[in-house]
C-alpha cells in the first residue's frame, strides 16, 4: 500500500479468496487489474504481478519480459507475489514504442485476456458443433446429457467474456476514468507543478526519466485520451467477436434445441394415433363380440325360427358399423396429430 499509494480495498480486487468480476481501477500512481487470473498492479516503472507461477500466467510474465526492457534487475518478492520491474530508458536501442510504461504492460495483459478467451471459445465451438449434429441425427440420453453439459460451459463462457466486455465498455464510455489511467501524464504534472529537477526518481526503482511519449503527452492536452481509446477499442473489437461466436453457438444449441422438441412432438403424436387405432380395433372387436355373444346363447327365442338370414344381416350391418367406425376414427386421429404438429 505505502509502496504503490492505494488503499487496503483495492488489494481485495485482486485476493483470490474473494470473488470480483474483471475490474481495471486507476488510481493514483497504479492501475489495479483483475482479468480471471491475471491478477496484478501497474505503476509509471513496474508491474506487480500476483501468482505467477499458474500455467496461465507463465506466458505473460515471459511476454513482460519481452516487451518491457529491463532496467534494473527483476525483484522477486515474498510469498504468492512476483515483481517484473523494468525501467523505461530512453537510450535503448531498438526501441520504437514510445506508449508509456503502463499502457504497453496494459496491452500485454488485454492482449493475453482476449487470446486466453478466443481459445476457450474455439475449443468449446470444437466439440460443440459435432455433438449438436450428431444429437440431431440420433436422440439419445448419452448424447443429450453431453449437450447439457456444453451449453453450461458456453453459459459459463459467455457470462466471464461479457464482463470483461463490460468493463472495457465501462472504459471507453468514460473519459475521468481513461485519464485516470495515464500514471506517467500524472506524474509528470505533478513534477512539473513541484519543480524539482529529481522529481523523476520519486519511486525506488525507477532510474530513468518517463518516456518521450508521456512526456510529450503532458505538454499537449491533460485530457487527452485518445491514445489508450485505441488502445482499449482495438481490444473490445476482439472480445466483441468472441462473444460474438459464443453467441451464435448459443443460438445453434437453442435451434438443435427447439428441432429435438419438435421432432418428440411427433414421435408423441405418432404414439397418441396409434394408441387412438389399437382403441378403435378394441370398439370393433366389441361389436363382433356382442353379436357372436347373443346368437351363441343357449336360450330359446322364436324370433330365429325359419329366419336363418338374420344372422347373415346382422353380421354384415355390424360389419359396416365398425368399418364406418374405425375410417372415422382414424381420420380424426389423423387430422388432431396435423393440428397437434
């Protein structure tokens, strides 16, 4: 805290024990960063890195390394913390970036984020798009119990991609706080109101004066923003077009989705017609029954004396009576499945 001038709340965002969604903070003298697991603090002359030896962290700190010239040799701190320290000397050769120390560290990590999402992205639409079509082609539980378990992962994905989207939403919407994260500008100013010729080596590790470009920065327009404005923006347009393709895959769940129920309430019409069939052949029955039941009787009637042909009759109006009844049947049965489809 007394080292990078923040408050004890800050240091909550970037706890592991606590849950915060993706927040970057200027204060100050440091910009405080939660991106998933690229938890860390950002001063005019270092980076303060936490966990660095997760798998997903490895690359960034090796990026770090790379892109921001090493001044003074890296401290390592104690316990869970890593510091990257690298001083920005205007002398080194071959150095043609002239952004400040802070936005080119900020890129580093939004440029990290954004791959570490679009990866995820292109993994999850892998597997995703097969099993869908193979759902579609055979509806079983094994096949629906794997859709259910992407469409939780790309919910999943899309909730962490959207906040992340937010914020830098949250960013570009508002000027105070993109100025808030200019440290070097800041620092500057306050140099220039103190006039002090060693107001440049206020911090311990820093040896060097600040860039040429935040130098020329505080000369121009103090609310100027428009340097990290395309710096956030190219940056939104990739998360924009990850979150993009997890919500087409969304959709694609939600269409294989509504083709499956579609395709049960047909297998469910189909059941209830022939449940409707079996019904019908069960009433005709009945009726051959009946009659076979009151001519087979052991009782004497005198109205089938010298009247054989009543049987014949009997039988073949009956007959009619359930053809006519079971042709009605079905139809019904028919036309209810097209109302029901």
């Amino acid at each position: 805290m007394h080292r990078v001038q923040i408050h004890a709340r800050d240091l909550r965002i970037i706890d592991p024990n606590l849950s915060y969604p993706s927040t970057i903070l200027g204060r100050e003298r440091a910009i405080v960063l939660n991106l998933e697991h690229i938890k860390a603090i950002i001063t005019s002359d270092e980076v303060l890195l936490r966990d660095p030896s997760h798998e997903n962290v490895i690359p960034i700190v090796k990026e770090l390394e790379r892109r921001l010239p090493v001044g003074n040799q890296a401290h390592h701190g104690q316990g869970d913390g890593k510091e990257s320290s690298a001083a920005h000397n205007d002398a080194d050769d071959g150095e043609e970036d002239e952004s400040p120390f802070e936005f080119r560290a900020l890129e580093v990590f939004l440029e990290a984020i954004c791959s570490f999402l679009a990866a995820r992205t292109t993994e999850l639409e892998t597997a995703a798009y097969p099993t869908l079509d193979e759902l579609t082609s055979k509806i079983s539980s094994g096949n629906l119990d794997r859709v259910r378990k992407l469409k939780s992962a790309t919910t999943r994905l899309t909730a962490r991609v959207q906040k992340v989207r937010d914020e830098l939403v949250h960013l570009l919407d508002d000027d105070d706080d993109m100025a808030d994260l200019y440290l070097s500008r800041k620092l500057s100013c306050a140099c220039s109101m103190a006039s002090s010729p060693n107001c440049y080596l206020t911090s311990p590790t820093i040896g060097s004066k600040i860039s040429r470009a935040s130098v020329a920065t505080v000369r121009g327009d103090e609310n100027d923003v428009e340097q990290l404005e395309m710096l956030l923006e190219a940056y939104f347009i990739q998360i924009d077009s990850t979150l993009n393709k997890l919500t087409t895959l969304r959709e694609y769940v939600q269409d294989t989705d509504d083709y499956i129920s579609i395709q049960m309430d047909n297998r469910r019409n189909e059941l209830i017609q022939l449940e409707v069939v079996l019904g019908s052949g069960t009433v005709c029955s009945a009726f051959y029954s009946l009659v076979a039941g009151i001519f087979g009787m052991n009782i004497p009637y005198t109205w089938n004396d010298n009247h054989g042909y009543m049987f014949k009759w009997v039988c073949i109006v009956t007959g009619a009576i359930c053809v006519f009844s079971l042709v009605f049947i079905m139809s019904y049965a028919r036309f209810k499945g097209l109302m029901g489809s």
